[in-house]
C-alpha cells in the first residue's frame, strides 16, 4: 500500500544530500507514482549551509516555519523567517544559510521537470 500518512515523531533524522543540517523525509519519490522528488522537513542550525548548486531537472520549494536565515537564489538574497515561502526553479542556482540562534525550521518539496 502506498504511504499516506507520516509522522516526525517515527520519521529518522538523515543529513542532507548537501551534508549540512539534517532532514526527515515524509515522502521519496519511490513512494508515489508522480513527479514528486521528495516531501521533507529540515532543520539547520546557525552557520550551516548548503553550498551554490542548481538542479538542471527539478524544482524546489521551502515553506519556514522557524529560525533566521538567508535564500541565496540567483542574484537575489532572501531573508527567512517564519512564514516565508521560496519557490526555486529548475536550472536556478540558489544556497541556503542559517543565521539565527534558534535552528532554521522548514518543510519542501522537489518536483522533477522532466
């Protein structure tokens, strides 16, 4: 049967495929048959990041629920903070730092392109 519930409370705590901050995966894409890459929450806390990269065939999104941080997206800077949503289309080069004392809270969301 395919998953349609989860839980942070039984979800194991894995680093990023950036190797920075750690993330609990509600959903992978071999869980569902659509686009979806991933369905996760993350959490970094001050001074991580993940470098400069772009994904040539994927989407992102970012809702933050917590902390102080910084969405690198193109040329632009983005200040984080509760309530904020980033969309980061495929091809766009963006990074992602923690800035805050208190950890970086999100939720996102890869869509592959193609």
């Amino acid at each position: 049967m395919e998953r349609i519930t989860a839980s942070l409370m039984h979800l194991e705590r894995e680093l990023t495929a950036h190797a920075q901050g750690a993330k609990q995966v509600f959903l992978r894409n071999s869980d569902t048959p659509t686009n979806v890459t991933q369905v996760a929450y993350g959490t970094f806390t001050k001074a991580d990041y993940c470098e400069l990269h772009a994904h040539a065939t994927m989407e992102e999104c970012f809702f933050f629920l917590k902390g102080e941080g910084v969405y690198e997206v193109a040329d632009q800077q983005i200040p984080l903070q509760h309530g904020v949503f980033v969309r980061i289309p495929a091809g766009v080069p963006h990074r992602l730092e923690a800035t805050g004392d208190e950890p970086l809270e999100y939720v996102y969301f890869g869509i592959a392109t193609n």
